[in-house]
C-alpha cells in the first residue's frame, strides 16, 4: 500500500521516484581504457560516460586505466593486446588519433579495434593566458605569420586535431606548417599548465579543455575553429580571415575479435546512454555537440576520415 501511494504521490507531483526510473543493468562492471593522460577531452569523456551510465543503473562499477602518449599509440597496441576478446570492455578515441597513428606510421591503428559508436563532437579554440601580450586573434596571426618559430603553440599529440589546425592556419598565412613551433601534450592537464604558466605563447584544443580556464579569466578565447561562433564573443577563424574549419569527434571501440552479440550489447548501452536525461545534461553543461552514431554507418565515417586526414596531412607536410 505504502509504495501505491508513494507512485500516486510522484505521479501527481509530475516526479518518477528513483526506484522506478531505473534501467535494466546491462554490465555489473565495465573497464573503460583511456589512451591518454587524465584531464584531456578522453578522460573527460569516459569519465562522463560513468556518470550517465551509473546515473541511468546502466553499468555497477567502472574500472578505469590511463596509458597516456604519442596520440593514444602508446597505449591503444596495450589494449589491443591485453583486452582481445573482452567483452566488457571499452577504449574512448577519437580524430587525434587518427591523426598520430599517420604521423607516426604506427603498425597499430584504429582499424584494429572493433567500432561501437561516435558520442560527441567539439570544435577547437586558440587562446593565450590572460597575462599575454595578444590581445585578439590579429594580434596572433600577425605573431604567427611574422615569426611561426617563436610563436609556440601548445596542443595535443603530434599530428593529431590541434597539430593540424596549426598546420592549416599557418598554410593559410602563407606559411610552411614546418615552421610552426607545435609543443606536444599527453593530454589537457599538462597543455593547460604550461599555457598558464606561460611557457609556450599560446595553445589550441577542444573548448571543453579549455572552458574552466577561460571562464575563470586565466585565459583568453581568441577564435574557434567552427563554422560559426558557437559564444557570441568569440569569433571563429573563418571570420577572421583564415579559411580553416575544424572539430574533434570522440567515440569508444571495443577489443579486436568479441562476438557479435558482445559488440551488440555495447552499441544498446551507449545507445541507452546517449537516450539518457543524463547524458544530454553533459552535453549542455560541457560544450559538446552530439554526434552520435553507430553501425555500419561508423564504419564508413572511420574510412572516410582516415582518407580525409591523410590527404590533409600530407598537403600541409605533416606526413
């Protein structure tokens, strides 16, 4: 009786008690391998695929592992190796590492690991700490153009989203992507302390990495790399007389060699979890655009983007 009136009660308040909003469990436990540093745009994934995740009772416990390095190729062969067959078990990525694994000719690729599904994608910003002398994105791209050698600019791994913006923004000057000062990070925790403590002149990656800092008033947003301006005071590149669009999808693949069935089990959790109230809370609050897919139609966008990054990093010299 007690619980009849408590549903009754929630029902008439428009409110779904917790105990009736939870999903059906599909894993007791989920190892979630991130191929990068704690901090950056993959951990920050994961971590919020946890939350929907145990918010929705999708998942008990998660275990996680950070092999940071090189565009996620130090740590993708580990997972490649350690977790074949697994079926409980997920890898975030993403278009870094499509990027690095070119860059460095890697034997060990993201065709080695089975896709599950694309979650979000983000454009990327170039910023300065707030004590720098840039005051907007002319005053860089004047810096860039006069001197790329002196201009240091922090990113991501070698050859990854970041590393390429450089290299187009720089071609578009009429410069030698070659030329460019690029100081590679593992990920978004070390980038932001050197950009801080102005140990490089400026920095580029996804907003999200960078949006505690700049909200705070320790950096300063000079452009994004989008279409249009996703912040009403931020203009993007594009606008600002440099032709170059960007953004950064991230997505999770599981071990090479599971079954079918096990690959299917994880498209339904992150198909659950991207239909969770939760999850698109941590799209509003992070920035993040949905991009979600799964299937064959990842499938073809993998190819797809592979054919496209190569052909970019080989017409700015970067391959």
């Amino acid at each position: 009786m007690r619980r009849r009136q408590m549903l009754a009660t929630a029902a008439a308040l428009g409110v779904a008690p917790a105990f009736a909003a939870r999903a059906e469990q599909l894993f007791a436990s989920l190892y979630m391998f991130i191929p990068a540093g704690p901090g950056g745009g993959w951990d920050g994934l994961g971590r919020a695929i946890e939350q929907a995740a145990r918010q929705a009772g999708l998942v008990g416990t998660f275990q996680f592992e950070n092999v940071g390095g090189a565009g996620g190729t130090v740590g993708l062969p580990r997972f490649v190796a350690q977790r074949r067959g697994r079926p409980d078990a997920l890898m975030v990525a993403g278009s870094v590492m499509v990027g690095a694994t070119l860059t460095n000719k890697t034997p060990v690729g993201i065709k080695d690991v089975t896709p599950i599904a694309r979650m979000t994608e983000e454009i990327g910003v170039v910023v300065v700490p707030s004590s720098s002398d840039i005051q907007d994105i002319k005053g860089f791209l004047a810096a860039l153009k006069a001197n790329p050698g002196g201009t240091s600019v922090a990113g991501g791994s070698a050859g990854g989203t970041d590393h390429i913006t450089l290299g187009l923004i720089l071609k578009a000057l009429g410069r030698n992507a070659r030329e460019g000062s690029y100081v590679a990070f593992a990920g978004g925790g070390p980038a932001n302390a050197a950009i801080l403590g102005a140990q490089v002149k400026a920095g580029i990656s996804g907003y999200s990495e960078f949006a505690e800092q700049i909200k705070a008033g320790r950096m300063r947003a000079l452009a994004t790399t989008g279409e249009t301006r996703s912040d009403p005071a931020i203009p993007t590149l594009k606008e600002s007389g440099v032709e170059v669009v960007m953004s950064n999808w991230r997505g999770v693949f599981a071990p090479p060699a599971i079954r079918p069935d096990a690959a299917a089990k994880l498209v339904k959790l992150m198909t659950d979890i991207h239909a969770s109230a939760g999850w698109k809370e941590i799209l509003k609050t992070r920035g993040w655009d949905d991009a979600f897919l799964t299937g064959e139609g990842f499938a073809q966008f993998l190819e797809k983007d592979r054919a496209q990054t190569e052909a970019v990093l080989k017409e700015i010299g970067l391959a």
